[in-house]
C-alpha cells in the first residue's frame, strides 16, 4: 500500500499556490526520486507556486522534505499499479529523478508513458542512458551533471560570464563586449554578417539589462548577450 506520510498543505505555501489559482490544473507535478536532483527541483517548483508530489522508496528522504512539499509518499513506481494510486495519471507533468538505478528509471518512465501523462521529464546519468530514455519516448531527457560540466569548461576555458546551448548547436552567451562592436550602433559593427552572430542585450554598469536594437551603441566595459551557433558565439567572445 502507498503510505503517505504527510499531506497538509504549509500555510506558505498555501498563500503561493493561491496566487496561481487560475492555472491550478496544469500546475501539478509529480517528482519520482528526492535525491539531490529531485528535491532542488521540487523546493524550486514549490517557489513558484506548483503543487508538488514528491515520491521515493527511502522513508528518511519522505521524511526530510514531507514538509517542503505539497504532498509526499513512499512508494515503488515501478509498479504501475502504484501510480495509479497515486493518481499521477492525472497530473499534467511528471520528472523521473532516478539517477543511480538505471533500470527502475526506466521503468517508472515506462509507466509514466503507459498512463499518458503529457509531459514527462527524466534525468539520466550517461549519454547511453539518455538515449534509452528516448527511444522510449521520454519527452525531455536531461543530463544535469554533463550539461553542467560542459557549461563550466566554457566559462573556465574562455572568456564567457555565462554559457547555455541548446538543440541542433545553438547557443547563448553572456561576455564582456569586444572592441570591435563598440563605438558605433550594432547595425554598423556588422558583427551578424562577420562572426555569424546576433547582439540580442546589453547591460551597462549600474544599470538593467535591455534589448540591444540595431541602433544600440556598445561601449568599451558594457556585458552583451550574443546568440548563434555555438562555434560562432566561441569565437566572437575570445575577441572580448
């Protein structure tokens, strides 16, 4: 049986959700795993007003965030039976935070796809892993500790305040502008038909970041947000 441990709603977290009343019904997750993954997502989905069920086989784990959370279970989801229990067929969104057994994450997200659920992230621990997970048909698969790892090379390795890419090599980057976008408005830098990128913001010091127009004039020290494709956005911040 699906012992739930704790179910009452903090008052804190009852005033958050009622700020999001009107989107109550898509604003439900189920969390499967409470390890360091799991958890910091679900405290972050809390923040933000969603109702969060978190689940894990470890009752100490149940334990430690029954009172964070809107709901939480100790509970095996590889049984399918179990998740029915629970009603996360009805949720909108579920994340498979296994990371370490690899065959109950696949599993669980087995189920998950089983009961329909529309959006189901999972996390996975190698590339191979990933590629299970997707030819299940997982809709989002996240390598959380390769991402990072390859995030923080780029900002140890080059000259680049922060680093995201995304799908089919396209990335975003924050950078200190380089001198030859400064001086004159972006739309006569020529830095998109040159290095093959787009200045899409810019934040002077002491001041918001804004949008960068074509007739944005950078000057020597301002930070600038530059899009492309991961090569081109490499290259235009060693010139920084």
């Amino acid at each position: 049986m699906v012992n739930y441990l704790h179910s009452l709603r903090r008052r804190r977290r009852k005033r958050l959700a009622h700020q999001h009343t009107q989107h109550s019904g898509e604003q439900r997750v189920a969390v499967i795993g409470l390890g360091r993954f799991g958890s910091s997502l679900a405290n972050e989905l809390m923040h933000r007003g969603w109702d969060v069920l978190g689940i894990d086989t470890d009752t100490r784990l149940v334990q430690k965030y029954s009172d964070q959370l809107t709901h939480s279970a100790v509970a095996d989801c590889t049984d399918p039976e179990v998740l029915r229990q629970l009603g996360v067929h009805e949720f909108t969104s579920a994340v498979v935070g296994i990371g370490t057994d690899v065959e109950a994450s696949i599993l669980v997200s087995s189920n998950l796809l089983e009961a329909e659920v529309p959006n189901i992230w999972a996390k996975a621990i190698s590339r191979q892993h990933g590629q299970i997970l997707e030819r299940l048909g997982v809709h989002h698969v996240v390598l959380p500790e390769h991402e990072m790892g390859e995030r923080v090379a780029h900002l140890v390795t080059g000259r680049m305040l922060d680093f995201i890419e995304f799908d089919d090599d396209y990335a975003l980057v924050k950078t200190v502008a380089p001198d030859i976008a400064t001086g004159v408005p972006l739309g006569e830098s020529h830095v998109r038909t040159k290095y093959g990128v787009t200045v899409v913001g810019i934040k002077r010091p002491g001041e918001d970041f804004t949008y960068a127009t074509a007739e944005t004039v950078v000057q020597k020290g301002d930070v600038i947000v530059v899009t492309g494709k991961t090569h081109a956005v490499e290259t235009f911040a060693e010139l920084s």
